[in-house]
C-alpha cells in the first residue's frame, strides 16, 4: 500500500524484508522503490536513510509489549523465567524483563501501576502517545 501511493490491499508473500536478517548484498540488490521493516533502533541505521529515504515508526502499547514478551518468555523458557505474569510486570516495569492482548492479562490493580510506573518514566518525554484497547 505505502508503495502503491493508495489503500488498496495487495496480498504478497514474503514481501517484508527485515534488514536485520538478510546479507547487506541482498538489500542492495532489492529493485526501488522498497519497503524493508527491521527492530534496529533508528540511529543506528544508516545515515543515507535520512536523506534519500522515508521512515514510519511504530511503536506498540505497552501493556501489549509487557503481555507479548512474558508469553514469548514463558514458551522458550527466556532466562529460566517460570513465574506467574503478576511475578513478571514488576520485573518488566523496571527493565528487569528476562512478549497477546494486555487488557486479559492485567488486573485493575495492575494497569493502574503500570499506568503509574509508565507516566513517572515518560513525564519528561516531548513524545505524546494515544492508546487504543
């Protein structure tokens, strides 16, 4: 859609390139105009993107990212976690996180923390973000 210039939906497969999985010879030969996704972090991509290229950032939920990395983290064992989710968001409200839907998963006591810790973190952010359940 974003290189067809409309909304019309065209059905691709293997049409995502993640830039952090492919050989840099295979990037530079994908034909123009392309659309690559990756989780690299934007500074450290390269420096021509800035001038010759066109970035959308997508940023999840975060109550989705806390949900999302405790199941991930459950189903392969991540760091010999095997504790409950309420054992886990504190851990992960504090960057000690060792990835479904948030709004199941939390309790009301939870997300009002969550909203708590969240907004402390964020207060001096010039970043404004609007969530949607």
């Amino acid at each position: 859609m974003l290189v067809n210039g409309n909304d019309e939906y065209i059905e691709k497969e293997n049409f995502l390139i993640w830039i952090d999985a492919f050989p840099k010879q295979v990037l530079d030969e994908l034909p123009s105009p392309r659309v690559m996704v990756t989780h690299i972090p934007f500074k450290y991509l390269p420096k021509q993107l800035e001038e010759r290229g066109r970035v959308i950032c997508v940023f999840r939920n975060p109550k989705d990212v806390a949900v999302s990395f405790y199941n991930w983290a459950k189903d392969i064992n991540f760091a010999e976690f095997d504790g409950t989710f309420g054992d886990y968001l504190p851990m992960f409200c504090n960057g000690d996180g060792k990835m479904g839907d948030w709004i199941n998963w939390f309790t009301v006591a939870q997300n009002e923390e969550f909203d708590k810790i969240y907004n402390e973190k964020m207060k001096d952010s010039k970043l404004s973000f609007t969530y949607r359940a």
